[in-house]
C-alpha cells in the first residue's frame, strides 16, 4: 500500500486517503495552521485588517518525518521548490527516514506549482496506485505525466507576494487599483510568471481562457480553484464547458496557504495539456 503525502498548498479538495502537512501563515501576534480546522474568512480578515508585516513558513523536516512514519512506500507531493523551502524540507525527512528505514521507498515530487496543479498530479497517483502498479512505475508515470500539466491564474492583488519577496515590486505596484487583474502562469522554474495585466474580470477570464488554449489545453483535466470567489470560478467553468462540453471539470476552493499568497477574489487552474 502506497502511502500518500502532501503540502497544504494542495488546497483541500477530496483528500480521503492523503495525509497532509500544514503550512503556516503568521504575523507577531497570531499564528495560522493550514489545516481543516483553519477559517480561511477569518483569517484573510485578520490579515487584511493587520498593520504589520506577515509571513508563512514551509513543513518542518519533523512535520514531514511524522506524515512518513509507519510507510514503506510513499510518494510525496510539494509545493514548487521555485518559491518554498517544503520541498528541500521534504527531501531532507527522505534522507533520515530512509537511514532509518533502509528498505522504505520515498519519491518526492516537486510540483513547481501549486494548488490546483498539484491536485492534477495527486489524481494521476491516486489512479495509478488504484491499478496497484509497482512503485518505479508510479513514480515513471507521474514524472512523464507532470510535463502535460500547467498552472494559470487571475489575481486581484499580489501584495502578500510581493511582501514575502515573491514577486516584484515592479509588478506589485501596478495592482491592487483599477481593478486591475494579473493572468499569469507558472514558469518551467516554477517561479510567478505575470504576463497580462488586464482591467476587470470581463476580460481577465478571456484572457485566461486563451493562455490555455494556446498552452494545448484540449478538453481534457481541468481544476478551478478560488478564493472566495465561487462566483467566478463557475463563470470560467460555463466559458470551459461552451467550449470543450465534455471537460473534466471541477471546482473546489482554495486552502489556506493558496488563499493567503493568492488573495481574495483569485482564481487558480489546473490544466492537462494535450
Ligand atoms: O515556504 C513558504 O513559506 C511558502 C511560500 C509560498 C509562496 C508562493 C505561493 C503561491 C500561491 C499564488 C498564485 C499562483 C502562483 C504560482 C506560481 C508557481 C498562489
């Protein structure tokens, strides 16, 4: 039996059978866990109406020891090593874990993504595992499918990415007024790659729709994720669906970690390329 891990940047969308290690999100005074129980409302208030700087921090190597304990098997799933520590942080429990465990078998993916991208990648393991093919293949199968998927977005503001020095000022600067709109994507170095800055939703969801086309989105897997913005999501998924009707389509929200560096209002997707 494979044992299933992953960051809290994977949102929380169907996660039976996965075990998940929370990120934090924090200022001087309080300290968010990304996990089930975190009021994601609640704290982008908190946040919002915060003075101060805030921060957030990756999964401790311990954090990830303990999600590892009692497999022989386990495949691991990170948030893009582009712009977190939980990737390295991952790798380093690996090493420990497998001293101790001289027979446990451990694969960590760097997802040089997030969100909903990772949960791509969460399907195609939970499948492959389902058909109880061999650890190597598994791990063959996911490295060769994660060259089929990418990651696009439409975001309201980036001032908690800008803060935490994950995007620049220069781009900063240029939203957050105007209902202004970045579409961007995930760069292959898994970095924040804003390409278009559009004025409002009308046309940031065209926008969008045409950066997947283009990207060889062609009906297949698609996960739309947001952040408070159901509204939105659906509005995109309606344009999704005119065009390809057979999409596999789904739409969850954001946790916490996502919701936090994305912002209110934001929409994430996952998309299987052909
Ligand atoms: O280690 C840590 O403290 C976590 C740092 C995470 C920083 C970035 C999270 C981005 C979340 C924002 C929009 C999508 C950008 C995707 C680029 C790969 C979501």
């Amino acid at each position: 039996m494979i044992k299933l891990v992953a960051d809290s940047a994977i949102d929380r969308p169907d996660l039976s059978g996965v075990c998940l290690v929370p990120l934090t999100m924090s200022t001087e005074e309080r300290q968010f866990r990304d996990d089930a129980a975190l009021n994601i409302t609640e704290m982008l208030d908190y946040m919002a109406a915060y003075k101060g700087r805030s921060y957030t921090a990756c999964p401790s190597v311990d954090a990830w020891l303990q999600a590892f304990a009692g497999g022989d098997e386990i495949c691991v799933i990170t948030i893009t090593s582009g712009l977190s520590g939980s990737y390295n942080s991952a790798v380093a429990a690996k090493e420990l874990y497998c001293a101790e465990h001289p027979n446990a078998k451990i694969h960590v993916f760097d997802s040089l993504s997030t969100g909903p991208e990772m949960l791509l990648i969460l399907e195609k393991l939970k499948a492959l595992t389902a058909e109880g093919l061999p650890f190597e293949e598994i791990v063959a199968q996911t490295t060769e499918y994660q060259k089929h998927t990418r990651l696009f977005f439409s975001l309201q503001s980036v001032h908690n990415l800008a803060q935490n020095g994950r995007v620049s000022k220069v781009v900063a600067a240029a939203v957050g007024m105007l209902s202004i709109r970045i579409v961007g994507t995930a760069s292959p170095e898994g970095q924040l790659d804003p390409q278009s800055k559009v004025r409002g939703d009308n046309k940031a969801l065209p926008e969008l729709l045409s950066k997947l086309t283009h990207a060889g989105y062609a009906g297949g897997k698609i996960r739309i994720t947001h952040v408070e913005n159901l509204k939105l999501a659906e509005r995109f998924a309606a344009m999704v669906r005119e065009k390809w009707p057979a999409a596999d389509l789904a739409v969850s929200p954001n946790g916490g970690l996502c919701s936090y560096y994305a912002e209110r209002g934001a929409i994430l997707v996952g998309i299987e390329t052909a």
